[in-house]
C-alpha cells in the first residue's frame, strides 16, 4: 500500500487488486491496481497529495458510462460513490452536492424541497461527478443548465471553486482544467411545486422503462446522437438490432445500446461497437461518435 500513497493518515479505504467488473454497470472489466474509497473531501485531498507523481489517476463514479478493458487498469482509481456523499440545502433554491450522489437522489431531494429543474436526472444512474464529467442530459435538461458552481481538486490535492465559465461545455462534452476533477457542484433551482415535481419524475421514469432495456446490463447511449440524427435510427436502419459479439449484443428495445447477456468480455462489446460504427459509416455515411468512455488496458 506504501507504494501508492503515505496511508498513515488516510481515513479511507484504500483496496488492491479490485475487479472493475464490480464497479460497472455493464458488469465487466479487469482488476485495477487500487481502488481508493475517501472518507471526505479532506481525506482526499491527503491521498492525492501523497500519491506519488506519475501515477495515474482515473475517476469511477457508478460507471454507468464506462468500459473497463479486461486487462484493468494500470494506476489508481477513486471511487466517489457511496461517499462524497453530502447533499443540502443552502439557499432557498441553492443545493450543494458532493460528487458521488446518485444524480436520481437529487431529482428526489430538490422535488421534495419544492424545488423544480433536476427531475431530468431522475432516471439517469450515474452520480453528479459523473453527470458534471459527462454534461448528462435527458428529455430536454442537461447537468450544466441547472450549475452554479462546482468545487474541484487537482493531482496536487488542492482545491478550488470553478465556475461554468472555466469550461468549454456542449453536449455530453465538457472541457476543462487538465487534470482536476469534481468534488461537488453548487446547483441553482426554481421555486416549483412538490406534486407536480413528482409527477413529472413518474413519468419520466415510465418513459425510459419502455424504451430502455432496463433489465439487462448496460451502459446507456453508446454513441452521442449526430446533428439531427438518431444514433440509435441509423443502427435500426441498417439491421443491426440483436447482432452480437459473444455474449454482447445490440438491445432489442434500443438499437444505441449494447446490453451484456451474462458472460461478455469487454473485449466482446469493443469488438461490437467498432462493428457497429464501421457498418453505420459504410452504409450511411456517418462517423458515429463515442459517448461511452473506454479506459484501461486490453
Ligand atoms: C440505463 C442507462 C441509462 C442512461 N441514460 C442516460 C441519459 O438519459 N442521459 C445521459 O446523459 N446519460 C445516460 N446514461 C449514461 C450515464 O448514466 C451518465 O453518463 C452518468 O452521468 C455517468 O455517471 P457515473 O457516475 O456512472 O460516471 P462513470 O461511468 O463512473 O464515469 C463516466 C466518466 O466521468 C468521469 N467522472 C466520474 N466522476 C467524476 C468526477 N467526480 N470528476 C470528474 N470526472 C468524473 C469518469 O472518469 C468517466 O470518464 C445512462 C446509462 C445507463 C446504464
């Protein structure tokens, strides 16, 4: 453990050898060397601070936009969720949020706070790093429409307040700062009503289970949607629902995902997602573009 990091200190937990196969909705991936679980923000900062330069940092909220190659990943990974965990009120219509919420948890929170302008996050199953990270949207909203602020830590363990301004955000794209990453944001709501917010939330929700293959592990969207197109219409279209690679195959509910039938590889849906994009692009004449993030060693 001293190899990584001067862990006299720390108050996580720092683990050796983690399958990433656990940590990912998808359900696959290899072993990462660590996996560190901080007990706060503070305990963070103390980790990354000791962590020696040249080790590589990776960051892993509910990995429900990641692929983790089979081979793992050579460096260390924080993990955010299941702490990083505080939510509150701060304003009448401010919420500060750590970055390893689930972003459905702060649909519900700010809905029940008479709050109205996140129940677009509520079917969405990642944390709000990994929402912040991805610009995550759905019908309509996206993350960086309703932020205010966000707190951020580097590779030295410093920490700094950004605003919207410091990032080049479009969509499901946000680039900023190399190197540092989230550890709350600071999100501005409206005054709305409470049985309305958790109306909206139910139908949102009624939405994605019939049009989502809510049963099988996946990974959402695998391709970001061309400019007025629908990635998952192009695939449709050239007769690619139910194709596989090993256990990996184009849903049948929605032809943009890719749902593990039980014993996929990684290598499994990269093999399917490369087969997928060079159909779309001889047939259609489309570049599909990457919305899923693909990391790790082969
Ligand atoms: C069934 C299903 C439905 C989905 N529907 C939608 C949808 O409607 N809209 C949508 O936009 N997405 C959707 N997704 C994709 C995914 O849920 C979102 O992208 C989500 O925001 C990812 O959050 P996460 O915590 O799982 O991130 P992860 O998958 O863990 O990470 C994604 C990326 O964010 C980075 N990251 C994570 N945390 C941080 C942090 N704190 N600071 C900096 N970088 C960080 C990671 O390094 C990685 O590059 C769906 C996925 C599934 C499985």
């Amino acid at each position: 453990m001293t190899s990584v990091a001067d862990t006299a200190r720390l108050r996580g937990r720092l683990l050796e050898h983690e399958p990433m196969a656990k940590h990912t909705s998808w359900r696959v991936g290899g072993l990462a060397d660590h996996v560190f679980i901080p007990a706060d923000i503070e305990d963070l900062s103390l980790f990354l601070h000791s962590l020696p330069a040249g080790q590589p940092v990776y960051w892993l909220g509910l990995g429900s936009n990641l692929l983790v190659r089979d081979g793992g990943i050579r460096g260390t990974v924080i993990a955010t969720s299941g702490t990083l965990s505080g939510l509150r009120m701060t304003s009448e219509t401010e919420v500060r949020v750590e970055a390893g919420v689930a972003s459905a948890k702060v649909a519900r929170f700010t809905v029940a706070h008479g709050l109205t302008g996140a129940q677009f996050l509520c079917g969405i199953p990642g944390t709000i790093g990994g929402a912040l990270a991805m610009n995550a949207g759905a019908f309509g909203g996206e993350t960086w429409d309703i932020v205010d602020s966000v707190e951020t830590i580097d590779r030295h363990g410093q920490l700094r307040m950004r605003g919207p301004a410091d990032y080049n955000i479009g969509y499901r794209r946000v680039e900023g700062p190399e190197d540092e990453w989230f550890v709350a944001a600071h999100l501005r709501l409206r005054k709305g009503d409470v049985a309305d917010g958790k109306a909206r939330i139910r139908s949102l929700l009624a939405r994605r289970s019939q049009t989502q293959p809510v049963q099988m592990p996946n990974a959402g969207s695998i391709f970001k949607n061309p400019t007025g197109n629908y990635a998952a219409r192009l695939i449709e279209d050239c007769g690619l629902k139910g194709v596989c690679e090993g256990d990996a195959c184009v849903s049948e509910v929605h032809a943009n995902f890719i749902v593990n039938r039980g014993q996929a590889r990684a290598a499994d849906i990269e093999r399917l997602i490369d087969r997928v994009r060079e159909h779309v692009e001889r047939a259609k004449g489309v570049t599909l573009e990457l919305e899923v993030r693909i990391v790790g060693e082969p």
